[in-house]
C-alpha cells in the first residue's frame, strides 16, 4: 500500500544546498504557486504563479536592494532576507524598495514577469517610475507583469512600494489584511521568502491543477494557458506522466486537447477523466503507523503546450494520487475512514527567536530549511511529529512556505492548511477589509491546491471572537476556497463558546464547524461537543497551561479519553510550548510562547526526547492501534504540577486472591487491516517480574474503530503491586507497547477501605458528607453537614466504589456523566452508570480522595467552606483539604 524511496529527499536537499547563501529562495521548479490577488485592479495576477515551472528563463534577485523607509533616507537591505522586521527596521510600517534588472531575451516573443515569493502586505511595482500594479497579499505570492514595461534585452529600475500591516489599518485600528497573529511583533513584514525576474514564451502554460478521484479511480487535471501576445492563438495541449519516486507503474496514456486562446487572456481546459487502473500502491499514503525513513508515493504531471505557430511550453507538476472527503460524521481518506490526531503550529512564536533577527522562522530558521551540517531541519521536525504519532499538523494561521508542504508530500504528514484570517482578540477588520481577506484565502488554494498532503482547508480561525463574523463572510470565504479547490473538505474554527450550529445555511456536504477549548481554557477535561451528520472534534485546548508539566500530561490524558469518545479531529495546543525543539535546535530561552513564560522541553534540556516519560505518554495516547484501560487513565487524567503518571493515590486497589476485570479498549486508527493482535501480561511487583496471567488474541477492529475487550484475572495471593502490560500488533509487527498501569494489592499500603457503613468528614471543615436536608428525592443536592450522616460503601469488580446515601437508599451520582468542573454532586436511584461509580484513593496521611470513575474529577467542598450546607462539587485533585476526606466508622 505505502511506497518507501530515500530518492526525493535527498535530491532536494542536494538542489538546496546548491542555492548557498541564497537559500531562502528555493522554489521547488515542479510545484506552482498561487498568484496574489489585486485590491487595486490595475492588473491581474495569473491564475496561479507559476514559480519557474515553464519559465525560459530565470534571474534570481536576491541579494541588496535599496531601502527607503518613509520619512527617512535611502538606506540597503536584503531581499529576502526574511522581510524588513527581521532586518531591524522594527518600526517601520512603509518602504521603497529599488534595484536595477535587465530583461532576458530569449530570441522568440516572451513575456517578463517580477515574481516575489511573498510581500506582506501591499506592493506597488514600478518601472523607471511608471506603476505597474498594486496587489495586496498576505503570505502568499505576488506577481507582476512587467512584459509591456520592459523589452527584452533592456535594462531598468523596478521600485517596489510596500506597505506593511502597520500602515494598512481601519479607523478602528484594525487590520485591513489578514497579518496570522497580531500579538506577534515579529511576523514578516516586506518582501519574504524569494525573489526572481523570470521570462516565459508569449503563450504558456501558467498553472495545472491536477484532481485524482480514488473512487472514481479516474484522473482529470485542468490546464491554464496564459497568451500575453496581441492575437489569438490555437494551442495543442499534450500530457505525460511518471514517478517521483522512480518507482515503475504502467501510467494512462493522456489524451491532447486543443483550445483557442484570445489575445491578453487566459484559457483554462478540463484533460479527462482518464481511467487510473494501478493499485493502492500508487496511492498517496500518510506515514501511520509510524515507519523511520518512509516515503510516500508522488507522481510527475509533465504539460507541453504547442502553439499554431511552433513555439512550445513546458511545465511540470508534482502530485499525490489521493482523495480526502467527508461523509457525513466521518472522515476519509481514499475511502478509508481517517481520525485525525496531532497538532497545531503557530508559527508566529518561532518568528519572535532571534536568529540574526526575529521575524520570518519558516525561511530562516535552520529547523524549517533544508538539513544543514548541525540541524535535521523541518525533515527532522516532521520525523518528530511522526515518530510522536501525530498524523496531522494545522499549520496555524501563518501559512507554511512551499518546501515545508513539499516535505510534508514526501514524508507523509497530513496538514490542515489555515489562512492567516483570525477572529481572536478582533484585531483584523473583516467589513473595512473584506476583499483583502476573501482574496487571500483564495491565493493560498492556488498555491497550495497541488500538495496531497493538504488533506483540508481551515478557512478562518476562532470568527465568533471577532465582533464582526457574519454567515456571509463565511460563505464568502467558502466559496473563494471550494471554488478554487473543490476536492477537499473545509472546516470553520471557533473559538470558546463557539456555536456549532452558527451558520444554518452553510449545508455544504464537505463543511464542518470544529469547535476549541470544550472544558474551558487551560483546564484538563474529556468533554466532546457533537453535531448530527458532521465531524466532532476539537480544534485546540489545553492552552495556556501548555507551558507546563501538567499541561504537557493532558496532551496524553486528555486527548486519549477523547478518542475513546469518537472525536474525529483532536488537535492539542500547542506542542510547541511543551516542546519547543520538536523543531530542532530550539531553546526554551529562544523565544516567549504567546501565552507568556517559556517552553518546558527544548535542545537545552531535552538532549535525549524519546527517553522522556512525558513524550513517551504522549507517543503512547497518539498511537494509531493503542490498547488502552480509558478508566485507569482517566482516573489521573488531571495529573498533579509535575506531570506524574499515574498519580499513585490514582491507581485502584484490590484484594489479593480477587478477580480483577478491566474492559481494555483497542483503537485501530491505521487505514489498512482490521485484523489487530491484542496481547495483556500481569506480571507481579515489577514491569520485568513473574509472570501471573496473561492472554492473546486476534481481533477485528474496524478501520477508524475501536472495541472493547475484557481482561480477567485473579490477583496473586502474595505481593504488593500487579502491573499490566498492553500490546497490539499488525500482521505480526508490534505497533503498541504500554507497561504504565498497575494496581495496588491489600497490605501494599495504597487499601482502599473496606466494605462498611461510613461517616465521612471533610479535612478542611471537619463536617460530615451528606445531602441537603436529608432529601430521598432524585437530584438532591450533596452537601457538608454538622451531624451523624452515613454513607454505605460499595466495592466493585473493577476496584471502583458506590456510596449509598443511608437516609434515602441513593447513591452519588455525577448529573449526566458531565466532566464538567465545580459542577454540584447529587443523589440518585442507583443504575449501575459509571457515573455512580468513585475511586476512594488513599492520600497517605489517613485522608481519602473521592474521585469519579467517568470525569476523574474530586469530590470539593466548593470554596473551601466551613459553613453547614456548604456545596460538594467535583474538581480537579489539586491536593487541598477541602478535598480530603477521613472515614470514619459508623
């Protein structure tokens, strides 16, 4: 199913060390990007930019260029040189930019174009002083037409006036383009990315879009032809295909077309379908599981236009044969239902180190480039991801550069392709500047449209937080999207409070509404929020506590409980506030998360990641075909300040010579064989010890599924502690290992109390547990209250407790299995519900926490109250007295 070759990798590396000091200037001759889109029309960018695949001729104008600010003296600067912020030009918000070119010629009618890998944010081109064209664009190419301006052969002086976002602000003080992240004084501003003069035949091929259908098991691609001349042209369109990879495939023949184009136009014509009758093997496939060195499958389009005159064209596209669709509640990648779990990187946090400046850390900063002698680079950072069982990356506001898409074709990373449009903090202006932000969310799907590992598009993020969001705007911008694209599914992320349902009129089959931070910001919870008929999910939580140990644990416990709720789309955030030399070479002291403090793990304290308890509980909750005991992780989900796993006052206990049944749920997240190898060993006193049960065997999981299956045994008669070791495989390889869980055995000194008849009194207060006036009705309120109330405690077979009310025979009960922090404990007519269910945890110093089987969370006497009637609600263990309960014999 998956192709592996360490052929394309090492190829481009090779290319781009080629380019030396002008490294930031790669473009990738295969891949097209997309044209910037004019907010003052004088002229219209191409289709897509073509980034030098049909060009004749190509004259890199990296390098120093003339500088002046507005208001001051002409100074020089570097192009690109990551933009004018990462110069040291900080306060600046317009500049002029000059230098000289001459025009190549290339013997035959050519047109000349200026092609800048990214300006942020408005450009006026000028030649020798006459305006060529203003385009605005944010992170995405700009292009201009400079044929009529420049006769080949010539020499000239092209003047680039930019203006920054500073400069492009509403009377409100709100942006007028999407700037990705206006609490980052370091994104890029200016000219970025590269710079190039390129030459083209007067008629050429200016884009190709190329659209497998798996389903259909078809090809089809579309063909832009760009006639700059001043008459009409017949154009005779042929096609080829081949391997990136040189592995051999009998490729479709692809049939010519022929099209008409007018005089100073652009033509676009529909190739096939074309019957694709290869294999899965010529599939793109993602790397799950986890496989070091794995290359995924990518294929060659080669386009040659011939004009009725004889002059030709050629251009070559790289793609993936795959298809991303949803269907309903569910994802699926080529006809294979696909969860996806991992992360999202905010880049605008990297633009704030300073590597010879702050600004622009997708083109500078060595782990977003090309390997280099001391540094993997973003290869390295992706091999993290991978080797972290991450399947996805939403590449977070700040749209990546081309190269990191190319590697993230070539290694098998899915990503969520985001616009830099963002409803948080309403710092942009979406009425004032609607067209500059419909415009970009259009060029970023031209010039991402070809990269298979763009498996969906994020069209805004966080609207609801903006004042300004509307059903409009977002139809607006799905159209500007879908339009453009049409083969992938599109997503809406709120923000806190988010409504799913906010958009009635958007019933599109492939939109979604992905909501953020379900349990609240910086809180560790299991809540899911679900829509009927459309993926469930969370886009981000955990932030801001992602900068701590605590935090980083409910990347594993939180998001693991969530699969085990069905969520589709789980994405933690942020992975770099944890861990910040996931892109290698980072420091914790390199840069300030935009949640403040510094990150917890970087490459000068973290020398040896895989070793690390916490990365290896994240690996284990991520794991594509894990067998997990969900309760047994939930019970120290929360965690403590250091991040510890599990919590030992967590862990149940049991009676020696008992029967211990835990139900082990076994995911299959993999996109190929529901046969899953599931083996448990309970082993005594050690991970390595004896050995006093154990069982095997085969499963049939669903793909994107999971099941439950019971392990029982009866624990030993001697002995302190039983540990439980989990592990699945595939067609006879390991893919999961987990040997964390234990359980405590009676005598251990972690007991549980014994069956009995119980007053149970609050630390803090020194008042008994009980229910508000002694109620027998259903949905009482549990309260602490001076008195002698009593309790009647239950064991059950997984090590868990009920504890039944004695003045109305009802037990405790969580209302509707919320895990809803400080919500209020209550009785109930008891039904067996998990929610009825508590962990009574020895907290070693005579005291006993109640936690709750289904949320984890305690048993609290709110406030820490003294006062008869105070509430008992459930709350995260964080220790306190108030927590802490002695159970006293009735």
């Amino acid at each position: 199913m998956r192709q592996n070759s360490p052929r394309t990798l090492s190829q481009r590396f090779a290319r781009a060390a080629l380019a030396g000091a002008t490294l930031l200037a790669i473009i990738d001759t295969v891949q097209p990007a997309a044209a910037g889109q004019p907010a003052v029309a004088t002229q219209p960018a191409p289709a897509a930019a073509a980034a030098g695949a049909a060009a004749i001729a190509s004259v890199d104008l990296a390098g120093t260029w003339s500088f002046t600010p507005t208001g001051r003296g002409a100074t020089s600067i570097t192009v690109p040189g990551g933009g004018w912020y990462k110069q040291g030009f900080t306060d600046v918000n317009e500049a002029v930019y000059s230098r000289t070119i001459t025009v190549p010629d290339s013997g035959q009618p050519q047109s000349a174009w200026i092609e800048f890998g990214a300006v942020n944010h408005q450009a006026t081109l000028s030649v020798d002083g006459r305006v060529v064209a203003t385009q605005t664009t944010a992170f995405t190419p700009s292009n201009f037409d400079i044929t009529a301006y420049a006769a080949p052969g010539s020499t000239h002086t092209i003047s680039v006036d930019v203006k920054g976002r500073g400069a492009l602000k509403a009377s409100n003080g709100r942006y007028l383009v999407p700037d990705a992240a206006e609490w980052s004084e370091a994104v890029p501003q200016g000219i970025f990315r590269s710079a190039f003069l390129r030459t083209y035949p007067a008629v050429y091929v200016s884009d190709t879009f190329v659209r497998p259908s798996v389903a259909n098991k078809t090809l089809s691609y579309d063909v832009s032809v760009r006639n700059t001349s001043g008459s009409s042209r017949s154009v005779t369109l042929t096609g080829s295909l081949s391997s990136n990879n040189g592995t051999a495939f009998s490729y479709p023949e692809l049939p010519s077309r022929t099209v008409t184009v007018a005089a100073h136009s652009t033509a676009t014509v529909t190739v096939g379908p074309v019957a694709w009758n290869l294999d899965s093997t010529s599939y793109w496939w993602p790397n799950v599981p986890y496989r070091s060195g794995y290359q995924a499958q990518l294929h060659r389009l080669a386009v040659r236009a011939v004009t009725d005159d004889g002059h030709t064209s050629d251009a070559t596209y790289r793609f993936g044969f795959r298809e991303a669709t949803q269907n309903g509640d569910y994802y699926y990648l080529n006809g294979v239902r696909v969860n996806f779990r991992g992360d999202n990187l905010q880049g605008a946090d990297y633009d704030r180190i300073n590597n010879g400046g702050k600004g622009d850390a997708y083109d500078t900063l060595p782990g977003f480039l090309p390997p280099s002698s001391n540094n993997g680079g973003w290869p390295q950072t992706v091999d993290n991801y991978q080797r972290l069982n991450f399947n996805v990356l939403r590449v977070h506001q700040e749209p990546a550069s081309p190269y990191m898409l190319d590697v993230a074709d070539e290694m098998g990373l899915m990503i969520i392709d985001e616009t830099a449009i963002r409803g948080s903090q309403s710092g942009q202006d979406w009425n004032a500047g609607h067209d500059n932000m419909v415009n970009h969310a259009r060029a970023l799907v031209l010039r991402d449209r070809n990269h298979p590992a763009v498996i969906r598009w994020s069209q805004v993020n966080e609207p609801n937080q903006s004042g300004q969001d509307s059903e409009q705007f977002e139809k607006d911008l799905y159209a500007a999207i879908n339009g453009n694209d049409g083969t992938r599914p599109v997503i809406a992320e709120v923000g806190v409070d988010g409504n799913l349902n906010g958009y009635p009129g958007m019933t599109y089959a492939n939109f979604a509404v992905i909501p953020h931070y379900v349990d609240g910001f910086g809180r560790y919870g299991e809540g899911l929020k679900t829509v009927n008929g459309r993926p469930d999910g969370e886009g981000e939580y955990i932030w801001p506590a992602c900068n701590n140990k605590q935090g980083f644990e409910w990347f594993a416990t939180a998001t693991l409980a969530k699969r085990g709720k069905n969520a589709t789309d789980l994405r933690p955030y942020t992975l770099l506030s944890a861990w910040a030399s996931v892109v290698p070479g980072v420091r914790t002291t390199d840069f300030t998360p935009e949640e403040g403090g510094h990150p917890i793990y970087g490459a000068d304290n973290l020398p040896a990641p895989w070793s690390n308890p916490q990365i290896q509980r994240v690996q284990a909750a991520f794991n594509p075909v894990a067998a997990v005991d969900l309760p047994f992780w939930s019970a120290s989900g929360a965690s403590d300040s250091n991040g510890t796993f599990p919590l030992p006052q967590a862990v149940p206990n049991y009676a020696r010579n008992a029967t211990v049944t835990r139900n082990i749920t076994v995911f299959n997240d993999d996109l190929a064989d529901t046969s899953v190898g599931f083996t448990w060993t309970a082993r005594l006193d050690a991970p390595d010890g004896a050995v006093v049960a154990s069982g095997s065997t085969t499963l049939t999981v669903p793909l994107g599924s999971r099941v439950t299956q019971p392990v029982s045994f009866t624990t030993p008669a001697t002995g302190n502690r039983v540990y439980l070791q989990l592990s699945t495989t595939k067609s006879g390889s390991p893919v999961f290992t987990d040997a964390v869980e234990y359980f405590n055995l009676a005598g251990s000194g972690g007991d549980g109390p014994a069956p009995g008849t119980y007053r149970i009194v609050n630390r803090n207060s020194g008042k008994p547990l009980a229910v508000a006036g002694n109620s027998a009705a259903d949905g009482a309120k549990v309260v602490q209250q001076s008195g002698t109330a009593t309790w009647t405690i239950a064991t059950t077979s997984d090590g868990s407790y009920t504890l039944q009310y004695v003045p109305s025979g009802k037990v405790l009960d969580v209302n509707a299995n919320s895990s809803t922090a400080g919500l209020q404990l209550q009785q109930w007519t008891a039904n067996g519900g998990p929610n009825q269910l508590w962990y009574l945890r020895s907290t070693g110093n005579g005291y006993y926490t109640i936690a709750s089987h289904d949320s984890g969370l305690v048993a609290d006497v709110s406030g820490a109250a003294t006062s008869d009637g105070a509430q008992v609600v459930q709350w995260a263990a964080n220790g306190g007295a108030n927590q802490q309960w002695q159970l006293n014999r009735a």
